[in-house]
C-alpha cells in the first residue's frame, strides 16, 4: 500500500472526484470514510464506501500524519471537535512532506515458527525509511506460507522524504524478507 498525491497517476483525480460524488449520494459531509474502488476503462468502480476509518490495526495513521502533517484519526476529530482546523485541511493534498509504503512481512514457509531471523529483522530497523512494524506471530506458532495479502504476518511501515530512497528501502525489505526470516520446523 502506498499513500501517494493525486497527480502522482493521472486517474487519481477522477478517482477522489468518484468518491465525493458517492459521499455527496450518502449524504456525508464530514467524519471517517473508508473507500474502496477499482479503476476499469470505463472509468471508477465502488466497491465499499463504509463510515469507519481505515483497518489495518491503524498503523497507517502515523504514516499518513507524517507525510501530510495530519490523518484520518486527526481529521475525523477535527471534524467534530475542532472545524478550523478541519476546513483547513486540503480536498485533495498534494504536498506531501514525505512518502509512505506500507511493506507486508511474508513467510516463505509452513510450520511451527521456532525463531524469528534477529538478524534479518535487525536490517529491515535499520533501513533509512523505517518507521514502525507489526509482527503478527510468534514464536511456537503455526505459520503458513503467505498467497495474499490476509496470509501475510504483519507490515512495516516505511516512510522517506526522498521517494527514491523510499522506494530503495522498499525493495530492500522485499530482498530481505525473500531469504526468509521465519525458521520453522
């Protein structure tokens, strides 16, 4: 996942456009909306449009405030107990201060996980980008190996100001996963 303007890919635009129409449709003019849509040739898709904030146990927040000075946790706050600061937020942002990927932590193998690879983990903490992370086993637990984004085992958040280097460290996380960091029997 990768929090990103809107004139970083030209249907982006048209995307968030699709949305506030489907807000407008809803009837909601402030507070927390999760949306998904998909992009066809014949233009956006709806596949959910729900009045909650995103999942994910909530590790994009930070994220997101760090890229763009707030969230969707601060936003929908202001919203309701500060509208200053809410309607000085952007319709659509643009600047970021950063950029942010969220990289999935993968196994590549099936069995009781005797031990997490310190050292591996020790290189993806030490990248340039690192944020935070959230390990979704432990030790004496079953692992299966990851198919799709629900078998994975948690993320790690990677933030940069500089894309390059972000997208550096992201492809640096997939190499060191790719090894393996999870040893099992």
């Amino acid at each position: 996942m990768r929090l990103m303007p809107v004139d970083a890919e030209p249907q982006l635009v048209a995307a968030v456009e699709y949305i506030f129409g489907v807000l407008d449709a809803l009837g909601i003019r402030n507070g927390s909306i999760h949306n998904e849509i998909k992009i066809e040739d014949r233009g956006p898709v709806l596949i959910e449009a729900n009045c909650r904030l995103h999942g994910g146990e909530g590790t994009w927040a930070p994220m997101a405030a760090a890229c763009l000075g707030y969230s969707a946790v601060s936003s929908m706050l202001d919203a309701y107990a500060d509208p200053v600061a809410f309607a000085a937020i952007p319709t659509m942002p643009s600047k970021f201060r950063a950029h942010a990927k969220e990289a999935k932590i993968r196994s590549g193998v099936a069995g009781t996980l005797t031990e997490i690879d310190q050292a591996a983990m020790k290189a993806i903490r030490s990248l340039d980008s690192y944020q935070s992370e959230m390990v979704g086993t432990a030790v004496g637990k079953r692992v299966e190996k990851t198919i799709d984004l629900l078998t994975s085992y948690g993320n790690v958040n990677l933030v940069n100001e500089s894309l390059e280097q972000l997208e550096a460290d992201y492809a640096t996380f997939h190499e060191i996963v790719g090894r393996g960091i999870f040893k099992v029997e």
